[in-house]
C-alpha cells in the first residue's frame, strides 16, 4: 500500500459544481495535512493545512480531515475553469527519528466552462 | 516577504556532465527540501537540510548530493548527468511543517 493515495483522475466537473478530492493516508498518527495545487509547468502552491479532525474552510475551499478513517478530502465550491489544476495531498509521517511530507501522486481537476 | 528563490530557472547540459542548483529560503526558515518531478512521477523526495545537517534522505543515487549554508541557501548538484535526470526540481522551505515551493529549475540533459 502506497503511503499516500490518491485518484489519478481526471476528474471532470462542470463550471459552477462542487469537485471533491479525496486522499488516504497510511500512517496512523500522522498529525498535519496539506492541499497544493499545481498548474501544469509551475511549482505547487500551498492551499491549506489541516491538523484536526473535521472540517476547515477558506473561501470556496473546504478541507476535511477524519482520522479514524485515515482519509482527508478537497471541497472546491462553485468550480471555475481557473482552478483546472492537479491537486497534491501531502502528510507529515513518521521516518526514523524524525517526520517527513510523504506526496500522492496528484489528481488532475479539469472544468468545464 | 520574499518567497523562496531559485537559480538557473532554466539549465540544457550534455550527458557526463555536472550541475549545481541553488536555493534561497523565504527569510527565518531553516529547512529546505529537494524535489525531482518528472511527468507521471509525481514529486520524488531527495533530501531535506536542516541548520547545515541532512535531516532526510530519499532514495536517488550518490550522484545527487546536497549542502546548506549557515545562512539557510542551499544548494544541491548532480554529477555525471544521464538522460533520466531532466526533470524539473524544485526545493521548498520551511518552517514548521507547511513547505513552501520556488519556481522550479528546469533541467534539460541532451
């Protein structure tokens, strides 16, 4: 099992839908969360981080961590062309002494106008 | 505040040869990250520094070597180029655990 996982997608909503990104993780007690973006040829940019179980939001992005479950998602509300990217979860997970980003592999969002 | 800083933004090299890349944290972060990404390959981790020491190691062969200066720039270098290694690499500071990425050196090796 992949430490990360995510859907390859791609994942194609039209304008204006709810797209939802979903990520597993198999480390237990890992503690922090994190959504990049990544436009095709640029570098990846922060979104949001996650640290408790529930929901967390910022503007049309809501993020949902439940740990138990060791899965934490991506809501994009009201999907614009713009946000046409692929989307990279990353976990803080234990390596030997100390903790490292473990990266899925990313899911490509297209939307649709 | 200045965001993290990375030069050449774009480097062609011949097979056999070495490279060096440099990178500049955002100011009063201490940790700086390595990444190789390659199409379908995802972000593949190099290494991590942490106030001069290697805190992290991925699993990339002896040629990809690494260090960090007192003022948190680091640079890593590659040497006897192969084909495989054109990627974009990219390195991230931190502070904490969130990353934050620089715009990537693009490596074309011919």
């Amino acid at each position: 099992q992949k430490e990360v996982e995510q859907n390859s997608g791609p994942l194609s909503v039209p304008e204006g839908a709810i797209a939802s990104l979903n990520c597993t993780y198999s480390d237990r007690v890992s503690q922090s969360f994190f959504w990049y973006r990544q436009y095709s040829g640029k570098s990846p940019e922060l979104i949001m981080s996650i640290y408790s179980n529930g929901d967390k939001e910022d503007g049309r992005f809501t993020a949902q961590l439940n740990k138990a479950s060791q899965y934490v998602s991506l809501l994009i509300r009201d999907s614009q062309p713009s946000d046409s990217a692929t989307y990279l979860c990353a976990v803080n997970m234990r390596a030997g002494n100390n903790r490292k980003l473990i990266w899925g592999l990313g899911t490509s969002l297209a939307v649709n106008p | 505040k200045a965001g993290v800083t990375q030069t050449p933004r774009y480097l062609i090299k011949t097979r056999g040869q070495q490279v060096t890349l440099s990178c500049s944290p955002i100011s009063g972060h201490r940790s700086v990250s390595w990444y190789q990404q390659t199409p379908g390959q995802g972000l593949q981790f190099l290494f991590e520094y942490f106030s001069e020491t290697q805190r992290n190691k991925g699993n990339f062969p002896g040629r990809f070597s690494g260090r960090q200066f007192s003022n948190s720039r680091s640079e890593m270098n590659v040497s006897t180029l192969e084909l495989g290694d054109s990627a974009l690499y990219l390195c991230a500071s931190s502070r904490g655990d969130t990353q934050y990425f620089g715009p990537g050196t693009r490596l074309t090796v011919l």
